[in-house]
C-alpha cells in the first residue's frame, strides 16, 4: 500500500512537470497586454508554473541521487520546499491580486 502511493505520487508529480512546461509555452506565446492588471495576473501566473516545475524538478533529482549524499540531499529538500511554499503563495495572491482590483474599480 504505501509502495503504491509513493509510485502514485511520482507519477503526479511527472505529469504535472509535463503540464507546468505546456502552460508556461501557452503563457509565453500569448501576446503581452497594455493593461496592468492582466499583466500582473500573466505574471503570476508565469511565477506559480514556475515555481511549481522547479518543485518537480528538485523532487526527481532527489529520488534520483544517491542517498549517502547528505549535502545534496538536503539542498534538494531546501529547494523542494522552498519552491512549493512559493508555488502556494503565488496561487494565493492570484484571487487576492483579482478581489484588490475589484475593490478599486467600484
């Protein structure tokens, strides 16, 4: 049973990085706009799919690399940790940034 969550998150975790890279080629190809407020949320958006692939990234180099490397291993779970806390964050201004402006305009 755990075996098979464990193999169940990597696999998330693998088709998410695959997902990240396809919304960050879709925000990229996107004409920027004049107004502020869609550039703030193309920003942020930008920043959360990045912030998220390097999670992705961190994660597979770390089930990857050896485990009697204790200096790596611990920056990889630095950065994995750091990176989901900034990937979480950024969703959460998203709606906060939305509702600010709403409150501006009426």
């Amino acid at each position: 049973m755990c075996l098979t969550n464990v193999f169940c998150h990597e696999v998330f975790v693998a088709i998410s990085a695959i997902a990240c890279m396809a919304g960050l080629a879709l925000l990229w190809s996107r004409k920027p706009s004049d107004d502020e407020t869609e550039a703030t949320e193309s920003i942020l958006l930008k920043m959360s799919f990045s912030y998220w692939l390097v999670y992705c990234v961190a994660f597979g180099i770390q089930k990857l690399i050896v485990p009697d490397w204790e200096n790596v291993t611990g920056t990889l779970r630095l950065t994995t940790t750091l990176s989901y806390l900034l990937t979480f964050s950024c969703i959460l201004c998203l709606p906060l940034h939305k509702f600010a402006v709403h409150e501006i305009e009426e």
